[in-house]
C-alpha cells in the first residue's frame, strides 16, 4: 500500500529523513533548505515548517547529524564546500534555522559526509574528490561549530602510497551504526574515482590507544579491487555473529559478511556472500532496514529494489517497484 | 504492491527470478528524474522521494510516497481490526511464555509431565486468539423458525479464523485426534460459504435455491430440490437436509391422503439421516445424529445403520412410489449414505466437500491422519481447483504432515501475525515441530524460525504509531536478537513528545535498558535546550546524569545570569534553579548557581540591618561560595560588591580576620588576573572595587582590634 | 505490590473505539436520564481528530445483562490533536474547553446532545503542544500551561473568546498539570515535582513555591496531574512519575503528605504502581467505599482515584493499602469520575479503546 506523505518544491534535489521519520530536510538547486514536520508523531501529514535560504549555490546533498546533538543538518554544496545548519531559539526568540559553520574546501571538492556517534564524542568523515579523507570531531556537544581536524587519510590499505593526481566522482561513507559502550569507532567508505587503489572499500577503525585511523579490512575480491564503487551501506546488527555490509560496484551489489575479530595480521576477516547484477546501471543509494534483514536500493534505472537472504541464507531479489504515474 | 496478500514479503517467501515488480504509483505529472532517495522509517515502511526533471515547467518538484511493506491490511481484515487482535494477542502471548518458562523449569526436576499437559495450556492460548478473530461460528442449524429459511446468512467468516482453527484441530487440540473427521465436518459447516466466492459451493448453491424457494409451487418436482439435498447430505449439513425434506409435499394435509406410501418413503429417509451414527462426543442441541465415543460401539451402530439403509434401499415400496423425481431423489439420497463414489461427485462442488463426504460415507473409521493425504490428492485430482484459495495452502501442509509449509504458507497468506502466533500451536507437544522450528540456524544468523518469525512480527509493529509499544513483548520473548531489536526501535521514537517520551522510558526502565534510557533523555534534553525550553533541557540532562552537557550548560549560564547577578532580573532565573535542588549530584557546574541562590536570599532577610542571625549565615554562605573552586572567577568581584553590607556591618565586624584576609587574597589573585591577556573583564565599574577594598580594610583592622 | 481487592469488584466495560482516545470526561447531565460523555479521538489511519459527544445506552434494556456501549451523537472537529479536554456546567448548559498539541485553545458548548458548536478559540497562545487546561467551576474561564513556561488565562465573554499571558517563564520553568482552586485561585505543576500556587490578582509570578526534596536524588520526577478538593482548597494534590502521589498543604509549606510511591525516609509507604507514571489524580467521590464521617472532620486525606502507564486504576487512602479497580495490560491515560454519580468512571486504555466502570 503506497501513501503520499508529502509533496516536495520545485527544484528539490535531495532529500533526508531524521532519525525518527518525523522530519524531512529538502535541499534544492537554489540553494534553499527546507524542513517539513508532521503535528503529532502518530501522524504522517507533512508540512513545511520553514525555508531558508543557506547559499546562493545548490545543495546537492543533505545529511541529519545525530539527535544527541539537536537538530541539525550538514548540507553538501554543489561547488564542494558544506555547512552545518542548526535549528535553535536563541534568547527566547521563536525558533530558527542558524548557520553553525561553514567548511570551505580549497583544491578539492566534498562528495559525501556521514556522523557518528561515540560515547564520548561526535564525528564527522567527509570524502573528498582528491580521494582523502577528512575525521572531524565536536569539541563541544553543545555548539556545532568547534570542530577538530582529528585525521586526514587516502583511502588506501598501503598508507605509503599517496596518489596526488586523483579525480573522483563520488564517494560513499557508512559508519558502523552501533552505539554501545565500549565499541571503536569504525566505517566503510569506498570511491569512484580514476584511480583503482582508492576505489575499493575500505573498513576502518580508530585505534584508541594510538589515536588513529586504521584499515582493518577490503571489501573486494583481487581481482575486483579496482572496480568504481558507487554505494556502501552498513547494516544494524541486532545480534548475528557477523557484520553486514552492502557494497555497489561496476559489477553490481555484493554482500559482505565481516568478523569483527581480527586474526594475526590485525586484519577482519572478510567473505563476499552475493553478488547481484540486478539494477540496471549505477546504484546510487543502499538502506538497510531497522533489523538488518532487508537492503532497498536505487540508482540510475530509477527503480527500487528490496533484497533479502532466505532461509538457507541465499540473498535474492524480493521485489522492484517502479514509478508509475 | 504485496496487496491483496498481505504478507508476500516475508523472508520466508522464496522468490521466483526476476523478483515480482509492482508499480509505486505517484501522482506527479511531470517527467521524473532517475535520482529517488530512500529512507526506512518506522519499522518496515519504505520512503521513496521520487524528484521531477529539473526543466519541467510543473507545480511540484517532487513527491514522497511511503510503502508499507507487509501491512497487515489485506482486504479481508482492516488495518484498526488488525490492531484490535495484535492488542489482543497480547496477554495470551505473554502468558503462555511465561507459562513457558515455568514449563522448562519444572520439566529439569521432572521430565515426565511436561507433554501430558503442554498442549492444554496452549488449546487456552488458542481459544483466546481465536476469540479475537471474529465471532463465535454461526450456526447452520434449525435454531431459525421460518421453515423456509434453512441457512443464514450471518456475519461472513474470515479466511484468518478458518486457518487458525484448523491449526488448532490438527496440532493443539488433543482430545479432538479421535473424532478428527467429524471436526472436519464442523469446520467446513462453518466455512464452506469462504470458498464460495470462487467456486459453486454446496453453500451457494443452498442459498441460492432459498431465494428461489418462495416462487416454486410444487418443491420436489423442481430437480435442484432433490440436488441441494443430496448435496447437503453429502458435506454432513443433516439438520438442513431434514428441514427441506419435510418441505415435500407429500406432508401437506390435503394430500397425506393419496401420497402415503410417498410420505412414507420420505420419512423414513428423514428418519434414517436423523439417527446416524456419528464417532464424536457430543453434538449441540438440536442438531441431528446419534454420538458415540468408544470405536467398537460406533463400528457397531454404524454397520447396524448401513443396514437400515440397505434394507430401506431394496424395499417393495419403492415400486409402488409414483412420483419418478422422489424416487429418484431419495433412491440418491440413500446412495450417497451408502458411499457410492459416483453419487457423492455429483453432489458435491469443491474437492474439500467432496474430501469430507468420503469421511462421512466412505471411510467413516478413518481416525488421526492416516492416508488423509493421499485421499486429498485423490479429490483434488476429480475436482482440480481453477485458481488457487489462501487456505489451500495451510489445509494441504497440515494433510502433508509438512510443518516447514503450513509456516511458510500462513506466513505467505495471513502475515507476519498469523506465523508469530501460529508457532504455539505447531509446536505444542511435538518434539518434531519443536526441534524444527526452535532449532537456531546459522544461515539466519543463529536464530530458530521461532525467533525469526517474531522478529519480522515485530518490525511490523513498530512500523506504526499506535501499535510500536506491544513489538517489545515480543522481543523479549526473542533470546538471541529481541533487544538488539529493541533498543534500535526505542532509539527511533520521537524525544520532543513528553507523554511518548515518557512511555519509551517505562519500556526501557522495564526491560532494564539503562543505557538506551540515558540516551533517549540526552537526546530530549538536548532538544527542549536548544528549543528555548531550557528548564526542561536542563531537567533531562539531570535524568540522563550527563555532567558533561550539564558543566557545558553552566558556562552558558554564567554567561546569561553573570549579566545580571546584581539586579533584580536575577529572579527569573530562581525557577530554574529551584530544579537543581533536588539532584545537586548531577548538577555539575550549576551547583555555584543555587549556592548563590541561597545567599541571595540570606542577603534578602537581613534587610534593614538588623538581623544578627541572617548576617552570620550570610557570612558563612559567602565563605563557602569563596572557597568553592566552582565559583567563577569572574563572580568574586560582584559577590563582594554584593556583600558590602555584610563587610561594613555596624554592631561588630562579622568576619574574622583569617576570613578577611581570604576574601583579599582573592582581591589580590582578581588583580593580577586583569593583567593577563585573556581576561574576560566584568561588567563593573572600578568604584566597586575601590569599595570592596576599602571595606574589607575597614573589616580587617575591625576584627584585628576584636581579636 | 501489596493491594487488597475490593469485596465485590466492579463492574467493567471495555468498549473498542478502534481511534486512539487522546482524552475522556463525562458530559455534566443534559436531560435527566441520558447519560453522555465526551471523547476525543485520533484516527491514525486517516490522521484526523474528532471531540464527540457519545451517549451511554444499555443495548437491551429489559435483558438481565447490563452491558454498555457508547454511540456517538455529535462531533466537533479540532484544527489538531487534542492534548487536554475539561467539562464544566455553566448555565445548565455544558462547556467543555479543548487544548491542542498545536497550542490553541477552544471552548465549545453542547446545545443539546446532538450539537457541538464551537464558541471561540485562542489559537497559538503557546509555543508548542498544550501541557493542560482547566475549566473553572461553573464558570467559562480556563487556565491553560505548556511546556514552553507560559500560564494563558482564556476566557469566554460575550464578544467570543479571549486570552491574557498571565506569566512567561520563558522556558525556563515547564508546566504540565494546572487547576483553579477558587475563581482567582490556581495550582500548577512541573518539572522536579515542583508545585506553585497563582493567584490572578498579584500577576508577576507565583505567590508560593512548593519543590519536593524529599527524594533525596534517587526519583525526581513530573507532576502529571493536580486535583484540589473544594471543601479543602488549602491542599494540592499531585500525581506524577514514579508511581508518586503527594499532597502539598499551603499551611505546612515544607513538606508534604506522600500517598504513594517515593519512599520517605525510614517510613516506608505504600505504591500503587512501582515507578511507573501516574497519569491522572482526582478525589474519589464515591464516599460509599468509606465512611465519610471520617474524613469531614478530620485533617485525614481524602480518598484519592489514579491511573498509570502500568495499567492500574486504583483508589489510594493516606495509611491504607490502595484498593484496585481495574489492572490493564496496557496504560490507562485518563479517567473521570461522573460527579453526578460517583460511583461510576470512565477511563481511556492505550489500546484505543475506552473502559466504563460501574463500582457497587
């Protein structure tokens, strides 16, 4: 049964659900942020609660921060520079969208940013078009806009090698989304780029004691280690022995189970479980369900598909659905 | 869309290549934009932001359009009926876990009991759902007076309550495995009239010949008459048989007469359909046929009836009948009681009714589930179905002995709800089932069906804003996932909302998630903080004990009540400070401000200069705030200023001289501050100090001179 | 939790509604042997509110069986979900004043049974949702507080409806439970278990001050609900988090008479409902269950009705075991008691339906 729940401006390009599904952010190409409420949360009526104009440049993507933080958002600019945007009342005045920071990116553009959240802190890795990456951390859990440069990275497993000259065209993070305590940091984030080495995905995890960043494991067969990587999602994991992680490739969606304990070499066992050459085209967008049982995913053929493992834990196509008029 | 089938997308549903496709209809006009954006909200609904090319010239820019995936919606059963029963499921469910765990528990000093009385407790789980899912069955019987109405049309029955009630027949219900046909024959009374719709029935075809009833003149020369008898007959429905017999017209006063022999003939098969012989314990009142219980008696009365009929059948009389279409009719009637295969094809429709007559006439001691799959073959071969109905499925997995299919298919057909519940009953007293489905997989990431049935169960319930609070009696009942479930659902749920709030809180206060807790109120209290309802952020942050945000927030305060610590406008703030009483532990930083509340008020009572007492509790509140490492440096100078009063006091100097000297080395460590480059100076003009000096020097030769 | 069941226990009707009912109270009477009471109800699947009048019918009058069922004769249909209802009679007509999670404020009367007009509404007199309301006694004069600190007075003159700021915490201070005690007399509650008392002739902020310490920092909590007694107007009575009932005595400001829950001390008190929220408070009226010449002379504590998220309506008496009248599997959110005949309630389930209690 499908619903209407809203309708969007004209010029919309992206849109982000907060961590309830009682909020929308809507970017569009004129550089607006839109915010859409519902009244009550049992209700699915949508309206806008406000619009802001943030730039004159178009948002190209728009990114909720976690709810321990307020309710903010990162908006990604078309000319690769981003800013954090903040819904606030400020000496008892009614409430309104603030700019917290605005992140200027000199040579280089920011394809994607993701947060996550740690007992202590919160961190923000934003990919870049060089083919670096860029963790950031909140100083102050209170105030958006004392951030820390923590590490600045190549998504390579080699750290030698640096790759100067790269050029990508998009990029895709996924944090581990779980928040218990006593968890390291870590996420997956693979390129698209003009250079196989930074292409494959990449887990990495924050080395507490060293303070920091580590790959841990590759998310690419040998021979597939230099395939354009367009989407990668972490599933929740809600008690099965073995991560979830959902990877789109040239070749198509393949499906990774990761050991989270490391053997001799410090590495995470890894094992490609499927490989689906169902979407047509590049698949731009991957979401795992609240269970980590189902992966709905688009891309250019501008269908949405759902995924699921049986009961021998094969993972199939379960449904494509359409646009239609 | 999974529509009209409810549950199709289950992870159980194994799934034809390519994967189905279904239309996401939208109501944009304009050409869309391949780019859609995804995001799961709510358990398992889907929203799709679907955006138009960017030229179009068109009135919106894009839609969003929420799918729900496996919505219990499916037609038969509304979505606030299919609330109704997961609300009711509830306590059932729950006590029969607990009965569970109690079960196990005993069952590790005594092994013995535990099957002699499992299945009891699960036959009350079953008649508790059961009642929820419609009325009590209607009744086919001669309770209605009108002699021409013979069946009602009541309440139509739900395809849901039918597959649950086999369930319960076959696998909970243990007294019933003797007389198992017969309740086959009960429940196709109450069901035949679900696989009308789609085929003839003997149930349509009943109540098509009473609409028709009332223009007939003469009622046994119409053939359909003597059709919907034999065919009534043939499923067992002998009340209604009997009725319409008695319609004949041979019992009309006027012509008993020149009919005898016809009545006769008429009654005596009346008579005979009345006494059969039936192996089951007891029927309701007025219904027709004689019980026994033990098999040797029935065997016993039954060859005795067959006899009757027999006897009947090779009667004299029959000659002397000259109505052909009675004759004829009856002869039938009796061939069907005799179980002649012929006869009961032709009266019955679909191949369950014709699978019933056989236990009725053809097999009667048939008893459990001996070759009742191969016989259901068999009718299904002389009856093919055209297209197939959402309870074949179930019915042909329990004739099967097929549990993993009887799952698969009440989870295909009736949902997510229908499998988590149906688990009870499939498992009650059978080690089979129970190893099968209990049994923890790998490929499911080591869990049983058990489990993973709920789990889905449960995300269907949290995909609504109504029902997301009952999914936690389910996780909990899931030992390996459940609160890995939970704590993300509890997660998800919207903090600005007290009641709701308040309501997740008591889960998590419930289920002993401490951490989850803490999270939720940091959330809220970060939320009510940056929404300008700063009491409230302040409260939930006390709740949640995050010192952190709290020490954060006192900065920020000082900043605002630094402003203002001299003048009046220092009241507004008393409310708020009035909340760190009770939990000054969690206070953090704010702890300064209701210390300085407390001598705020000391100063207050001492008013006109007169209050020895006040003033000395002054003092000693100032001391303490001096000394205070929480105090804010950048508060010494206007609490001095404050404190004038209490430094030029006229009876007799109040502070000591080791008091003094304190306050001015703090004086002293003030000045020198100001020399350093980061000072943030205080709103205050030197004539303060100036005074807050002289005073203390005054106070200090004062209290030398007294000492 | 140690309760005593009553000798003969209830009787209860539980009637489906298949909405979720957002509030329940009774209709003050209409005619002389019509009973009404009035719901307000949240249709989740087409996402609208309702307030509607529904009459309390016996089915089958002559039969043995009492059963009851609700029929609804007039409906009004609010701009957003309604966050607090109240029923007052005013000129033998009944009031009933309406708040909503969008912040506005509407006071309808009831002609007759089967119409609900809306005489005039202040929209917006809070930030956000409204906390609560009260209807003065036989008066049309409403006290509204939300959580975004701002205390409005409504009231319905003849040229419609107006409204007045009494105070602005500015946020600082949250209210969630607010009721007049006299025409110029009201009690509020919040956050902390903190109570203030009001009084409309000396604006500016409230004339006393009640904050509980008596938790000692294990179970701080919020006051859901406050009923004051009118032949007792000196004591507020509160309900709130953590299964807490107290009463607050303007004349012995620091502390107070705890009914149920927090543990006070070394004397050990009675809990209804361990730790769970009570929702809603009132004085029991129904004096058959006690004898009421206790109480009339004496400073004793007046029997106490309450509902919790854990499910349980229950009367509580200072130093007695509480008395359960219904344990639910689900939260009870509201109940009213009739005043015309006490012995009667209405209560609202979680799981959308509605329960109607007849105690013998």
């Amino acid at each position: 049964m499908e619903k209407s729940v809203l309708k969007l401006d004209k010029g919309t390009t992206c849109t982000a659900w907060n961590y309830c599904g009682q909020r929308l952010a809507a970017g569009s190409v004129d550089g607006t942020l839109s915010v859409f409420d519902s009244p009550d949360p049992a209700s699915s009526s949508f309206s806008r609660s406000s619009s802001v104009k943030v730039r004159e440049v178009g948002i190209s993507k728009v990114v909720w921060v976690p709810p321990e933080y307020g309710d903010a958002v990162a908006c990604i600019f078309e000319d690769g520079n981003f800013s954090i945007w903040e819904e606030v009342a400020e000496d008892s005045l009614s409430v309104q969208w603030k700019l917290c920071e605005f992140f200027k990116s000199s040579s280089s553009k920011v394809l994607d940013i993701q947060f996550g959240v740690s007992p202590t802190s919160l961190k923000m890795v934003a990919g870049y078009s060089d083919g670096s990456l860029k963790v950031f951390e909140l100083t102050n859990p209170l105030e958006l806009k004392n951030w820390q440069l923590q590490a600045e990275f190549q998504n390579v497993i080699d750290s030698v090698s640096t790759f100067g000259k790269a050029s990508c065209l998009s990029a895709s993070i996924s944090w581990n989304p779980v928040r218990g305590e006593g968890q390291e940091s870590s996420f997956v984030m693979g390129f698209n780029s003009d250079t196989p080495q930074l292409n494959s995905s990449k887990v990495w995890e924050f080395d507490e004691a060293h303070q920091r960043w580590l790959p841990v494991a590759e998310l690419a067969l040998t021979e597939d280690r230099g395939d354009r990587v367009y989407s990668v999602a972490w599933a929740p994991n809600i008690g099965r022995p073995w991560e979830l992680i959902a990877v789109a490739t040239e070749k198509g969606i393949t499906i990774w189970h990761l050991n989270l304990s490391p053997d001799a070499d410090g590495r995470l066992p890894v094992e490609r479980v499927a490989l689906h050459s169902g979407q047509e085209g590049e698949v731009w967008q991957m979401e795992w369900d609240m269970s980590g049982m189902t992966l709905a995913t688009t891309g250019s053929d501008g269908a949405v598909k759902l995924w699921q493992s049986n009961l021998n834990g094969v993972w199939q196509g379960q449904a494509t659905f359409l646009p239609t008029c | 869309m999974p529509e009209p089938d409810g549950g199709e997308l289950g992870p159980l549903s194994s799934s034809p290549t390519p994967p189905p496709s279904y239309p996401l209809r939208h109501s944009l006009r304009s050409p869309l934009s391949p780019r859609v954006s995804l995001c799961w909200c709510r358990g398992n609904s889907l929203r799709v932001s679907l955006f138009s090319q960017p030229a179009s010239e068109v009135e919106f820019g894009g839609e969003v359009v929420e799918l729900k995936l496996n919505d219990g919606g499916d037609g038969e059963i509304s979505n606030a009926q299919w609330r109704r029963i997961a609300y009711g499921s509830v306590s059932p469910f729950a006590m029969l876990q607990s009965r569970r765990n109690s079960f196990s528990s005993l069952s590790k000093i005594n092994s013995s009991p535990y099957h002699l009385e499992w299945w009891e407790y699960v036959m009350e789980y079953s008649k508790d759902i059961n009642s929820l899912l419609g009325n009590p069955k209607s009744s086919k019987n001669s309770l209605i007076e009108d002699p021409k109405t013979f069946v009602q049309k009541s309440e139509e029955p739900t395809c849901l309550k039918a597959a649950w009630e086999l369930m319960e027949m076959f696998y909970a219900d243990k007294l019933s495995q003797p007389w198992l046909p017969e309740r086959l024959v009960d429940w196709l009374a109450d069901y035949d009239s679900l696989f009308a719709r789609a085929y003839g029935t003997v149930y349509s075809k009943l109540l098509n010949f009473q609409n028709e009833l009332i223009n007939l003149q003469v009622i046994e020369d119409d053939p359909r008459y003597w059709e919907v008898i034999a065919s009534a007959l043939a499923v067992g429905w002998l009340e209604i048989v009997v009725k319409l017999l008695r319609l004949h017209g041979s019992y009309q006063l006027d012509q008993l007469s020149n009919r005898e022999t016809e009545n006769g003939l008429v009654e005596a098969v009346a008579v005979l359909i009345s006494k059969m012989p039936r192996m089951r314990p007891e029927l309701e009142p007025r219904r027709l046929g004689e019980c026994y219980k033990a098999k040797p008696d029935f065997i016993k009365a039954w060859e005795k009836w067959r006899g009757q009929i027999n006897k009947l059948d090779c009667s004299a009389f029959w000659i002397q009948c000259h109505h052909v279409q009675t004759r004829e009719g009856l002869r039938n009637l009796l061939q069907i009681m005799l179980g002649n295969m012929s006869s009961l094809s032709a009266a019955t429709s679909h191949w369950l009714e014709l699978y019933i007559s056989h236990f009725l006439y053809v097999r009667p001691f048939t008893a459990g589930l001996e070759s009742m799959y191969s016989l259901a073959q068999r009718c299904i071969q002389l009856k093919p179905m055209s297209n197939s109905h959402k309870l074949m499925g179930v019915m042909i997995g329990i004739l099967g002995e097929n549990t993993e299919v009887v799952l698969a298919e009440s989870s295909k057909e009736f949902g997510p709800w229908m499998a988590a519940h149906a688990i009870e009953l499939l498992t009650a007293g059978s080690d089979e089932a129970e190893a099968l489905l209990r049994e923890e997989r790998y490929s499911l990431g080591e869990i049983s069906l058990e489990e993973l049935h709920r789990l889905v169960y449960a995300q269907v319930l949290s995909s609504h804003a109504l029902s997301w609070q009952i999914a936690p009696v389910y996780l909990s009942s899931c030992l390996k996932q459940g609160m890995g479930l939970l704590e993300i659902l509890l997660y998800r749920q919207p903090v600005p909302h007290k009641e709701l709030l308040l309501k997740n809180l008591e889960i998590c206060r419930l289920y002993e998630l401490d951490d989850i807790s803490s999270n939720i109120m940091k959330m809220a209290g970060v939320h009510h903080w940056k929404h300008g309802r700063k009491g409230s952020g302040v409260y939930w942050l006390q709740q949640a004990q995050d010192e952190f945000r709290l020490n954060k927030i006192a900065q920020l305060l000082f900043g605002s009540v630094g402003k203002s610590i001299s003048d009046e406008s220092f009241k507004q703030w008393e409310g708020l400070i009035e909340l760190l009483h009770s939990e000054s532990k969690a206070a953090g930083g704010l702890e300064f401000l209701l210390k300085y509340r407390d001598f705020k008020r000391l100063l207050q009572q001492i008013g006109d200069g007169k209050n020895d007492v006040a003033a000395q509790q002054a003092v000693e509140s100032l001391m303490l705030l001096m000394k205070n490492p929480s105090t804010p440096q950048r508060f010494w100078l206007p609490l001095l200023n404050d404190s004038l009063k209490l430094l030029n006091w006229q009876d007799r100097p109040l502070l000591n001289v080791s008091q003094t000297n304190l306050l001015l080395n703090k004086l002293q460590e003030l000045s020198i501050a100001r020399l350093r480059p980061h000072f943030v100076k205080p709103d205050f003009p030197m004539e303060a100090l100036n005074s807050v000096r002289l005073s203390l020097a005054t106070n200090l030769g004062r209290a030398i001179l007294e000492e | 939790m140690a309760v005593t069941q009553l000798p003969r226990p209830p009787e209860v009707y539980k009637l489906p509604q298949y909405k979720y009912v957002d509030a329940v109270r009774w209709l003050p009477p209409i005619s002389a042997l019509d009973r009404h009471a009035v719901l307000a109800l949240f249709d989740s699947d087409g996402g609208s509110s309702t307030v509607e009048i529904h009459s309390l019918l016996n089915p089958n009058p002559d039969a043995s069986s009492t059963a009851k069922s609700l029929t609804t004769l007039a409906a009004w249909t609010p701009p957003s979900r309604v966050s607090s209802l109240k029923t007052t009679n005013l000129g033998h007509r009944p009031f009933i004043a309406v708040s909503t999670v969008d912040g506005s404020v509407h006071v309808l009367a009831a002609q007759n049974a089967h119409s609900l007009v809306e005489m005039g509404a202040a929209p917006r007199v809070h930030a956000g949702p409204v906390s609560c309301i009260d209807l003065v006694e036989g008066g049309a004069e409403c006290v509204s507080v939300g959580e975004d600190g701002r205390v409005n007075l409504v009231s319905l003159g003849d040229s419609g409806v107006s409204s007045f700021r009494f105070f602005d915490s500015n946020g600082l201070v949250s209210y969630s439970a607010a009721r007049w005690a006299s025409p110029n007399e009201f009690a509020t509650g919040g956050l902390g278990f903190g109570l203030q008392w009001w009084d409309r002739r000396k604006p500016g902020g409230p004339v006393s001050q009640f904050k509980c310490n008596w938790t000692q920092g294990r179970a701080s909590g919020i006051v859901h609900s406050i009923d004051i007694h009118p032949s007792r107007k000196h004591t507020c009575l509160a309900g709130g988090s953590s299964g807490t009932i107290f009463a607050w005595d303007l004349r012995w400001q620091q502390q107070p008479i705890i009914l149920s829950g927090v543990v006070m001390g070394d004397g050990s008190k009675h809990s209804v409902s361990d730790s769970s929220e009570v929702w809603e408070v009132q004085y029991d009226r129904d004096v058959k269950s006690s004898n009421a010449s206790n109480f009339s002379s004496s400073s004793r504590m007046l029997p106490v009705m309450m509902c919790s998220e854990d499910g349980i309506l229950a009367v509580v008496e200072e130093d007695e075991e509480p008395v359960e009248l219904l344990a639910e599997p689900c939260a009870i959110n509201s109940f009213d008691i009739d005043k015309q005949n006490p012995s009667d309630v209405i209560c609202s389930l979680e799981w959308e339906s509605v329960a109607i209690l007849t105690r013998p």
